[in-house]
C-alpha cells in the first residue's frame, strides 16, 4: 500500500504513513465505502469542529456530509447515540479508550465486529488518531483498479457557473442563468448592487456558498426543485430580500444563509431541513413569520437573534416548539398530524 500523500510504501496494518505521517485512509472488512466516510468525516470536523460535542447537532450533519451512505450513517449514529464519541473526545489514553468503546459497542448494543471495526476507523479518522483495525483491508494492485466489472459507476460531472460566467451580469437588474448549468459557484454573484431578481435553471443542483452575499438590491428569488444543496452565507446582507422560496430536498439552512436579511417577513422551511445554522436569520428585523415542521431536529442558538417581530409556526411538541420555549421566541401551533397554519398561503 502506497500513501496517497508521498508515495511512500506502507506497512499493511498500518494507519500512519512512516515518512509523512498523514493518516492512511482505508476499507474494512465489509464496508467498501470506509475510504469516503472518512473523507468525509475530515471535512465535517474541519468545518463543523466547534460543534460535533453536541451529539444531536452531530447526527444532524450527518445528514449532511453522508447524504449517500445510508447504511454506513445509521450505523455511526447508533454508536454515537450510544456514546461512542463522547468517549473518545474524553479519553486520554486514545488506544485504550478504542477498546473500550469497542467493548460498550459489541456488547452492550450488540453490534457485529466489523460495524464496531467500521465505526471505530471512521471516527478514529476522523479524531485524527489513525486506529489500525484489525479488519483492515488491503488495496488491491493497481493494475486491477483499471478492470471493468459490472456496469460502471455514475458520475455527475458539474457544470459550474462561475465568477467569469457572473461577470456580464455586473450591472444587470434582471439575470438569467441558462439552462445547463448544475452549480452556482461559491461568490459568484457577491456584491452585485443592481441585480433586482434572478431566472435559475431547473438544472440546477447546487448553490454555492455566498453566492448571492450582499446584493443589496435583490428583492425575491425562487430557487428550483432541482436544488439539492445550498451552502452557508447564501443571501447574506441581502437587505432588499422580502421573498424566497425554497426547495424541499435541501436538508440544512446553513450558517449565515438570511443573515442580516432586513426586508424578508416571511419564509417556509421545507420539510426535508433537519438543522439551522448559526446566525441563519440573526438581523432579520423584519421578520414576522417563519413555518417549519416537526424535522428540524438542530437550531443554533444564534440563529434568530435580533429578530424582535417573529413568530414561529410549528409542530406541537416539536423540536423546534421546544426551543422557542426556552429562548422566549413567540410561537403558534398546530396538534401533531394537522397541517401548520400558513402551509396553504404560499411565501407571501
């Protein structure tokens, strides 16, 4: 096995390379995806660091960096829930509390050896601790990587609309991005102080991060079903924003995404977000309505600071019920199993 950092050759068993000491990304017996669980794992906690303490807001992002893992993600979750990662963060000694938690987990909640071997190299991975399982497995050579068996993998190549594609844009009040396109880059239109409204093509599967940040003049915006993800910072200080709809399918209202956003009154959540990020709607001075259903299952606690007029709509005993409660934040409900008030009235 060769380390994919330096190319140093590295000793079957081994999670740390011996020259360059990067930490050596590997499968488990079972689970031929490890490799992108931990990939994805190193860029949650490089992101989300200050938050994975809370095991709630964890699983929630889960959900987020793991969106086609299914089966990988509800095994983690069942170890976190189980305490696995608290453990880990307490420990000292960090070999010695691996064999703890792998004791607590094929024990306690009878989990197999290679789920417990699985969790233990995505977490140790993500920890930065390099745990070598014993259930390691080795890469085959590389001239077998280039055999075709079976019907090959899907790839989604994206056409990203860029800076330069924004670009002629500059000074337009009404922007259309053709069909075609499936990402908005990170940015892209950042600054853009004459754009009143923008045409989005149903191609469309992600929106970068600030990528509408600060177009002062921007005053709605309908965001197309086919979007997937929408990325933090998305309508930053969009002072002029009083109408958006968007897509049920995004599953977080990332961090920043209304901040600042002093004309919006009113927004649905869609049902398929389960988190709320810092300062999400922090500065929406207007805002007097937000709905959102029983789903969210994380808010931040910043998320709607300064905002003296709201009222949210939701779910009796929801989460988000409860959490207007305890930061004293108006509220109405609707019993469990009966439609939320304003679910007919549309983004008015």
């Amino acid at each position: 096995m060769q380390c994919e950092y330096c190319q140093a050759n590295i000793r079957t068993g081994s999670a740390v390379c011996p020259e360059c000491r990067k930490l050596v990304k590997y499968n488990v017996l079972g689970f031929g995806n490890t490799k992108r669980v931990q990939q994805a794992l190193s860029e949650l906690i490089a992101e989300q660091h200050e938050r994975i303490r809370n095991t709630d807001t964890f699983i929630a992002m889960l959900r987020d960096y793991l969106p086609d893992y299914d089966v990988e993600r509800q095994i983690i979750e069942k170890a976190v829930r189980a305490g696995a990662l608290t453990d880990i963060l307490k420990a000292f000694d960090k070999k010695e509390e691996f064999s703890a938690v792998r004791d607590k987990l094929t024990r306690k909640e009878e989990m197999s050896g290679s789920e417990t071997e699985f969790v233990l190299a995505s977490l140790g991975y993500m920890m930065g601790f390099g745990y070598p399982s014993s259930m390691m497995v080795k890469d085959e050579p590389k001239k077998k990587k280039t055999e075709k068996k079976g019907p090959a993998a899907i790839n989604f190549d994206l056409k990203v609309f860029g800076r330069i594609d924004a670009f002629k844009n500059r000074i337009a009040r009404h922007v259309v991005v053709k069909e075609g396109f499936t990402k908005l880059e990170g940015y892209c239109f950042d600054g853009y102080g004459f754009m009143r409204d923008v045409e989005l093509p149903d191609t469309l599967l992600m929106i970068g991060e600030y990528a509408f940040s600060d177009c002062k003049k921007l005053e709605e915006i309908e965001i197309p079903a086919s979007v997937k993800k929408i990325e933090k910072g998305v309508f930053n200080a969009c002072v002029s924003l009083k109408r958006v709809k968007l897509p049920d399918g995004i599953l977080d209202i990332g961090d920043n995404s209304f901040f600042c956003c002093t004309s919006l009154e009113k927004i649905r959540i869609p049902d398929s977000v389960n988190s709320i990020g810092e300062n999400a709607f922090s500065g929406c001075g207007a805002l007097t309505t937000l709905i959102a259903s029983s789903n969210v299952k994380f808010i931040d606690e910043n998320a709607f600071s300064y905002c003296p007029k709201l009222t949210v709509v939701c779910t009796e005993n929801s989460y988000i019920h409860k959490y207007c409660i305890q930061n004293n934040i108006k509220f109405k409900t609707s019993a469990v199993g009966a439609p939320l008030p304003g679910d007919d009235e549309g983004e008015e």
